[in-house]
C-alpha cells in the first residue's frame, strides 16, 4: 500500500512540476522510475530501461517523420485553403465546413496543434468577414482536430490503439480505438449543432465571402497527397478485405505483418528520393517532447503496474464507487489531469492501464470505459488555460477579438462537461 501511494505521489508531482517548470513532465516521469524502482523496488537499472516503450516510441517517429513533408511543403494548408473555397457559397454551413476540414487535416496526419495552428487564424479572419461567433469558429477547428486525431491512422488515435493494446487487449484494440474515435465525432458534433443554434449559425445565409482562389499544388504537393492516399490505402485493404475472406492464406500473412509504423518509415524514404521535403526540415519537425513526454510516463505507469498500483486503484474504485457512475468518476478525472497535463501523453497513459481491472470489477463494457476517459479529457480541451484554448487566444487578431473570446471559452467548459457527463450515460444504455 506504501509502495503504491508513493508511486501515485511521484506522478502527481511530476505532472505539478512540468505545470510550474514548463520542463517535459516525461523527465520528472523517469526520474521518478529510477528512484522508486531501483532504490525501493530493488530492480536493476537494466529492467527499468526495458520499460521503455519501444513500440509506442517507434510508431510515434515513423508516423510523424512522414506526415512532416506534408506540413513542411505547405501541402495540408493548401489542401485546406482549396476545400475551404470550394464551399464558399455556403457560408451558413461554414462551421461545419470547417470542422470538415479539420478533421481531414489532422487525419491525413497534422495532429491538433499543427493544425489549430494554421487554421485558428484563417478562421477567426472568416469570422470576421461573414459576422460569424468567434467561438463557433475556434470550437469548429478545435473540435475537427481534435476527432480527426482520433482518427485510427493518425498519430493520435495510433498512440490510443497502442495504449489500449498495452492495457491488455491487443486482439481488440483497434475495434475499441474506433469506438473512442465515433464517441469523440459524436460529442463533437452535439456540441456543434448546440453552439451553432445558440450563436444562430443559419442567419449567416446571407452573408458574402470573397477569397481569391488558392494557387494550384504543385507537383511535389500532389505527389504528397498521394502517397498519403496510399499509406491509407495499403494499412487498410488487407483488415478489410479478411472481412470478405478470412480464410485465405494471402490476406492473414499480408494483415499479420502490416505494421504502420514501417509502412510510413518506407514512405518517408521515397519521399525523400521524390524530393518532396529537406531532411534536417522534416526531422526537425518530429515532436521529440511529446515523445518524451509519452514514453517517460509510460516508465513510471510500468512500475506502477509491477508494484501493484494499476491492480490496487482499479480495486478501490469498483468497490467503493456505484457501478454506473464509474464511467463518470473516469471522465471527471481525465478532465482535471487533462487541465494541467497533455492527454496522450499523461491522462491516457495513466488511466487506460485502470480499465481491465474496472471491467472485471463492475461489469462494465471496456468500450465505455475507455469512451469515458477520453471524453472526459476532451471536456477541458477548450479552457483558455488548456493548450486548446490558449492557442485559439494566441491566433486573435486583436485585444478586442481576444476579450470578447475569453469569457465565451471559459464558460464553455462546463457545456462540454456536461455534454461528456450525458453522453457517457447514453452511451452506457445503448451497450
């Protein structure tokens, strides 16, 4: 029980230290390991390195080595321009063109942050040309983002289908990672068409958009767009065509030996024989921190769960707290860790290793489980002192803009939570 809670402790600090010191909470994370497993544990050094989590760091390089030609030649931000202008008739749909195209964007592999960074400012300049709600602007962007990197081919949703494959259940890992995906578009929407409503996104019927049209991609950016399509294309067919035929030898040794993560390393070299981006660019560009962050946590999660702890916090939880508030307890506390630290790299890290023993324990089904702590998380993506919300602040173009968006986001906060809260349960009657 010491052990356990001194674990505990040593997250939560590291998380606090990371808030306050703006250092990688990943270093504070292993630091901890160290300290916990060698000199209290009495594990060897050599075992806690063998903690790292080699696949997860793997997959995190791969993915994001390729996808960064696309940032890096500009062809995701052209691709968003071009769709944007085709729908430029239709101002009245626009924030759900919007949130369209974001979510293509970070499935196509951009990730939030890149690409809230590129589309908070053009969508808050759009904003101010048809009259449209700066917060429908900022929640249509975050919220594309935020379900297209879920998407199971971006970086995001690979890093939960690996999260979910480590918490026990690899056979079923990409089924519940689809599951978090259409819970995440689901909630997205909602709160959508609910903003829209309030803020009388129809009225914007009669309002004009002039934008000259984008210029044409260029060569390397089409061939980019391709070979994107074809990453796609070659990490699906064969999961879908053994639904058609299981049975035949050819399409389970091509599934089996389908990896993501080599399939992008193998694109990222023909896209650096087409030329399609500078080397030093396109590595420089891999998200070293966020990697860190991940795997550095997940050291400290891996003694956690050789002491005891995961098996111990899943225990007192499904004895202590009513069966159908589980879901709703799990989202809460995503909410409040993802407020203070990154979801990918801490919260989900942290919290899908409890699933197992909580579904053994309550009876519930893991698929709303893991919906519930994502969900939860989510409910605080859009706080002005979240990543989410600060970024949207950045992009304003002026301190009037940036007032008028402030309180809008604070006190969205508590519709999102509540939009988390009712859609757990709904989605608890509906399995």
């Amino acid at each position: 029980m010491e052990l356990s809670l001194l674990i505990v402790l040593a997250l939560l600090v590291a998380i606090i230290l990371g808030f306050l010191t703006e250092i990688n909470i990943g270093l504070f994370a292993i630091s901890f390991a160290y300290f916990i497993g060698a000199f209290v544990m009495k594990l060897k050094p050599g075992d806690i390195v063998m903690m790292w989590p080699l696949k997860i760091f793997f997959i995190l390089f791969s993915i994001t080595l390729f996808y960064n030609f696309a940032i890096v030649n500009g062809t995701l931000e052209k691709f968003a321009m071009h769709l944007i202008y085709k729908f430029k008739q239709y101002p009245m749909y626009f924030p759900f063109i919007i949130f369209f195209v974001a979510l293509v964007i970070a499935a196509m592999g951009a990730g939030f942050f890149a690409v809230a960074a590129f589309m908070y400012p053009l969508t808050l300049v759009l904003c101010e040309k048809i009259n449209m709600s700066r917060l429908l602007g900022v929640l249509s962007v975050a919220l594309g983002a935020i379900t297209g990197s879920n998407f199971m081919l971006s970086m995001g949703g690979v890093i939960i289908t690996q999260l979910i494959a480590k918490a026990g259940y690899g056979e079923q890992a990409y089924t519940y990672a689809f599951d978090v995906f259409l819970s995440t578009a689901v909630f997205s929407l909602v709160l959508i068409v609910g903003v829209y409503v309030l803020t009388k996104g129809y009225k914007l019927k009669d309002a004009v958009l002039e934008m000259d049209k984008p210029d044409d991609l260029t060569r390397e950016q089409k061939i980019n767009l391709y070979l994107i399509l074809g990453v796609v294309v070659v990490v699906l067919a064969a999961p879908i065509a053994s639904i058609f035929a299981p049975t035949n030898p050819t399409i389970k040794l091509i599934k089996t030996n389908m990896d993501i993560g080599f399939v992008c390393i193998v694109a990222a070299a023909l896209a650096l024989l087409l030329k399609l981006g500078n080397e030093k660019q396109v590595m420089g560009r891999v998200p070293w921190g966020t990697i860190i962050m991940i795997c550095g946590v997940g050291i400290l999660i891996e003694t956690a769960v050789k002491a005891g702890t995961i098996k111990l916090l899943a225990g007192w939880v499904g004895s202590n707290i009513p069966s159908v508030l589980v879901p709703v307890v799990l989202g809460v506390v995503g909410g409040i860790m993802a407020a203070f630290s990154s979801v990918l790299g801490v919260v989900l890290p942290t919290m899908y290793p409890l699933v197992s023993g909580l579904s053994e324990t309550t009876g519930l089904p893991v698929s709303i489980l893991f919906v519930a702590i994502q969900l939860g998380a989510i409910s605080m993506g859009m706080s002005p002192f979240s990543g989410g919300g600060s970024l949207a602040l950045a992009a304003c173009h002026n301190e009037e803009s940036r007032q008028d968006l402030f309180p809008k986001l604070f006190f969205i906060v508590p519709a999102m939570a509540s939009v988390t809260i009712l859609l757990i349960f709904i989605f608890q009657i509906l399995a």
